[in-house]
C-alpha cells in the first residue's frame, strides 16, 4: 500500500479533492436559501467572505514563505488580483445571494450559472479570436434548449417583479463567474504564486467591498444564533477551505477534468435542494436540467484543439508574456498527456 505523501500527489486524489470541493459547495446553496431568510444577502455574502479571508490572511501571516511571497509580488500582479477579486467575490458571489433571495428555487439560479462555460465559449471568441467548432455550436443550442424546457412551466413565475429581480442577478453573476473563470485560469496556470496566497488576497479585496456595500445598502441585521452559525460554517468550510483546495486543483487538473467535475454540482443542488428545501421539479424540468449539464460538459470536451491563453483587461508588460509562454506550455503538457 502507498504511503499517504505519495497517494496525495496522485491524480486520482486530485479528483477526489475536486468532487469533495463540489459537494461542500452544493451544500451552500439550501444554508444560503435558509439564511436568507434571516440575513439580507449582500451582507450575508460579504460577512461570509469576509471571515472566510481572514482565516486565510491569518495562515498566510503565520507562514514565513507566504510573507515573503507577498512582498515580492509586483503592481501589475496586484492590479490583477484586485480585479479577480472585484469580479469573482464582489460581483458572482453578491449576484448569486440575491438572486437566491428573489428566485422561486434554488435550482433556477443553478441552472442560469450552469451556462458559465458557453458564455466563457463566447467571451474566448472576441478576447481570443477561437472559433468554436460545429460539435460546440451544437452544444451550445441543445443546452438553451434544455433551458428553455426548464423554464417553460415557470414563465409567470420568473416575470413577476421579484423574478425578474433574481433572474437579473443572476444573469450579472454568470457574466462575471464567465470573466473569473477566463482570469482566474490564467492566474493558476502562471503557477507565479501559491493558491494559498491568489485565494487570501482575492477574496479579502473582494469581500470587503461586497461587504461594505452590504452595510450601506441594506443595514446591519441583528443575527441570530442559527444564522451564526450558517455564516461561521460557510466561512471556515465551504469558503476558506473550499476555495484554496479548489485552486490548488486547478493546477493539477485539465480543464476537461475540472469542467467534468463542475457540472455535477447542478444535479447536486438539485438533489439537496429536494431534501431540504423541498423543491420537486417534474419529470420535463429534471429532462431540462440534464440536458444543460450532458450539453455544457460536453462544450468542454468538444473545445479548439488550439487553446490560447486569455486575455486580460491589463497592458500586456513582459512579466504577462512569461506567462503566457507558461499558459501555452502547461497546455502543450495537458494535450500530450
């Protein structure tokens, strides 16, 4: 039997870091669905992500290497972090909890960032000139198809005013978890920093503003016990633990891999979804559901067999062209392997 430091650097416990990563970021959904109830959800959002980048600036301080990694870290690499943070936590996180409030299920706004991957098919096309192929094409109508069946019965639902609130949000949070998942990539593959120290500083500088924004909107909310302890576990567990295992996997995992693995996270919420919230799509919304997962896995698989490193809304400085020679390695890597 391998010894437990040899099995930890194996691809197969990678995978398993991942699969475990989505499960405890499923679970988030019915304790935010729950806690919204009590907690207004920007607040709810950036007190969670708050505590959670404090837990993770405190490891980061009590390392030495981590120290020393911070001061070596350039303005142009802080102009990138403060702009992933400001889009990934202030803007997907805080448009994931309101429309999470306003939607009828949870299972709506699942579905809606489900669709991450085809926008991000469409951004690759104007930032990076890729074409997509004719199986993505392909993809990309099955899976508004299957949106459309989901959607169908609850076209009153989603048009009255409280709907058309979540729907909004939700649609904000897909444009910009699309622009994350194109930035934060890029960030991971430049393998420049540890995920420990990419995770602390993005979450930290995105947080504070969405709490901030919290606390000017919507006021400071007397908390109950419960709901305490709803933010305390999403902070330690799902957030500041999720978040660096799951950047960590980003380094070690093909897109393929982490995009097969992703998508399972909408039957997961679906699954939770039914035992705790008690939502019970039909037969036609669960077909609806499917096949926007089977289409957007499927987008992945199906990609360019070039795939350039994305742009980023930065001047492009010789320290951005080392990484991109490293992006275009590492892919070279991925298609050998």
């Amino acid at each position: 039997m391998k010894p437990i430091s040899e099995i930890v650097k194996t691809r197969a416990f990678s995978i398993f870091q991942a699969f475990f990563v989505t499960i405890l970021w499923s679970s988030s959904w019915p304790i935010m669905k729950i806690g919204l109830q009590e907690i207004p959800p920007l607040f709810f959002a950036g007190l969670r992500y708050f505590i959670a980048s404090l837990i993770l600036v405190t490891i980061v301080l009590v390392t030495p290497k981590n120290r020393k990694t911070i001061k070596t870290i350039s303005r142009g690499w802080w102009i990138r972090l403060v702009i992933y943070g400001l889009i990934f936590y202030s803007f997907t996180q805080g448009a994931q909890f309101v429309a999470i409030l306003h939607l009828e299920d949870t299972i709506t706004v699942s579905l809606l960032l489900s669709f991450t991957p085809i926008l991000v098919l469409i951004l690759a096309i104007l930032l990076i000139k890729e074409k997509p192929n004719l199986a993505q094409i392909l993809f990309v109508l099955t899976a508004l198809a299957g949106a459309l069946l989901y959607f169908y019965p609850f076209v009153e639902i989603q048009a009255s005013s409280m709907g058309l609130i979540g729907l909004i949000a939700a649609i904000v949070g897909l444009v910009a978890n699309a622009l994350s998942t194109i930035m934060g990539r890029a960030i991971n593959k430049a393998q420049e920093f540890s995920p420990l120290v990419v995770t602390t500083i993005s979450m930290l500088i995105g947080s504070v503003i969405l709490l901030i924004s919290g606390i000017i909107i919507e006021g400071i909310p007397v908390l109950s016990l419960t709901s305490i302890g709803y933010i305390l576990w999403l902070s330690f567990v799902n957030t500041a633990f999720a978040f660096t295992l799951w950047n960590n996997v980003m380094k070690k995992l093909q897109a393929v891999e982490i995009s097969i693995i992703n998508n399972t996270m909408l039957v997961q919420i679906a699954i939770l979804a039914l035992i705790f919230l008690n939502e019970r799509p039909s037969v036609l919304e669960w077909i609806g559901v499917a096949i926007v997962a089977v289409s957007a896995l499927l987008l992945q698989i199906f990609k360019p067999k070039r795939d350039e490193p994305p742009l980023l809304p930065f001047k492009k400085t010789e320290e951005l062209t080392l990484i991109d020679k490293e992006f275009q390695s590492n892919n070279l890597k991925e298609k050998k392997g």
